[in-house]
C-alpha cells in the first residue's frame, strides 16, 4: 500500500470514525504502517479490498479505529506547563481547598496511554507540593480506550529515556531501580485510578480541580466532535478549574466559558467562579 492510497482511505474513513484526517498528517506514517500489517494479516492486496473489507464487515472498523490511535508520550512533557501547574496554578487552588477545609485535589488525565502523564502528576504532586502543603491529598483518574496501553499503566515500569525529562531528583526518589526499566515506586501509585473509557463515548463524573486533555480530542477529533468533547469537559470542572490541552492544540470556537490561564501556555480556566 502507497502512501498516497493510505491518506486516500483514511481521508474516506476519519470522517465515519468522527475524526478529522488533517489530525494525522504527521503521524500518518506510524498509522500507515499499522495498516499495512493489518492488510498482510488478512491477505488483502491493496487499500481498495481493505474498504471493501470496512464495508461488508462492520466488526473491522473497530479494528481500524484502534489502529489509528497514535500514543506518544512521555514524563514532563511539555516542561513549561508542569512548571505553571506546579510553581503558581496548583498552589493557589490548593490554598482554597485547604482554606474551605478540603484537602483533596481531584485530577482527571484523559487519554493517559501508558500513564506517563498520570505518574508525572502523582510525582509532581508528592515532590513538588505536598512538602508546601503536607495536609493535601490527591485524587486522581486517568482513562485511555486502549485496554493495552492501561496494562502497561498499571505495571508502572518505563525505559530511562521516559524520564529524562523529570527533574533528576525526582526521577531518582520515584523510580529507585537500577536497571534499564526501573517501576515506579508503591507510594507514587496511592491515590490513582485507572479505566478503560473511550472520550468519545464516555467520561468519569467529576467533578475535577484540573483535566488534563493533551493531544487527543483537539487534534484528531472532528470538528463536531470536538464541540461536543469540550462541553462535557467543561461540565466536570468545578469554577475555577483548570483545563490543560497540547501546546499545539487550539480549543474549537465557541462560548465554552473559560479563559487562558498561563500567559501563552495551553492551560485554561473555568471562568464561572
């Protein structure tokens, strides 16, 4: 399968799956690919037999749609907003909380893959605010629709290259292990809560402090979809609360009630307070 005739499927297909194909341009080639073993493994020739396939068997496009998710992650991505979160946004919200008498903050990661993100939060938090302010307590879900993605999670061990973003004390106090793929140690793992749920279909309840919502929705979801995604996001935040996207990411028009809260940063805020 050419390049070309892959973009032409997954220009006809995005749209029945409620994506938008200009989310993939590039990272086309790592879907591409996975295609293409998906094509060898059932002995199809060519994109055009593989739309008849999508056609006639409506069980595949579950299989597609799984092909398509492309996960890349790793710890601290995107330094300057786990900078915001932890030095200026997380303090002042936790100053409320503890000044109103609750001490948990509730954190909701949307789209977790293989809980880089999720983990970061839990090591930022216990290193880099619970010394501040020792009496919080963090409650946090993270969800993924691919069920292979969450066992890695739940296993918590990572290659040194995950983490070489992590501040090196951090990294060192939470993954102890000396060899190539340290785990992540017991007491970063209290409070998490891992589910297999997929955006488009379902969220946890809520209601959250802080969603983290990086590099999902807002670039490979369509345009409808995503209107749709963020409204419900919005609704699980409490006033106040903090939405996170990816740095690259733009949020779709509309009055959806929030407003920047970092400067330039990708971090947005519920505005009715």
């Amino acid at each position: 399968m050419t390049d070309r005739e892959c973009v032409e499927l997954l220009q006809w297909a995005a749209p029945r799956l409620r994506l938008r194909w200009e989310g993939f341009r590039r990272v086309r080639g790592q879907v591409c690919k996975r295609i293409g073993r998906r094509l060898k493994a059932l002995g199809l020739p060519d994109a055009g037999a593989y739309r008849a396939r999508l056609e006639a068997e409506p069980s595949e496009w579950d299989v597609l749609d799984a092909l398509c998710r492309v996960t890349i992650s790793r710890f601290y991505r995107d330094a300057r907003v786990f900078e915001v979160l932890r030095q200026d946004l997380l303090p002042a919200r936790l100053q409320s909380l503890l000044a109103k008498g609750d001490a948990t903050l509730r954190v909701w990661s949307a789209g977790c893959a293989s809980g880089e993100e999720p983990y970061t939060l839990s090591v930022l938090f216990r290193l880099g605010l619970q010394p501040r302010f020792p009496g919080a307590r963090l409650a946090l879900v993270a969800t993924d629709a691919d069920e292979g993605l969450l066992a890695r999670a739940l296993r918590g061990c990572y290659p040194r290259g995950a983490l070489r973003e992590l501040p090196p004390e951090w990294a060192e106090r939470a993954f102890p292990g000396t060899g190539d793929e340290p785990c992540l140690a017991a007491e970063y793992r209290e409070g998490l809560d891992f589910l297999q749920q997929d955006l488009r279909a379902r969220m946890p309840d809520g209601p959250f402090h802080l969603v983290l919502c990086r590099n999902v929705a807002f670039t490979y979801f369509a345009p409808p979809l995503q209107r749709e995604v963020l409204a419900r996001l919005v609704a699980r935040l409490v006033p106040g609360g903090l939405l996170v996207i990816g740095g690259h990411e733009s949020l779709p028009e509309g009055d959806f009630g929030l407003t920047r809260a970092a400067g330039p940063l990708p971090v947005f805020a519920r505005t009715d307070v």
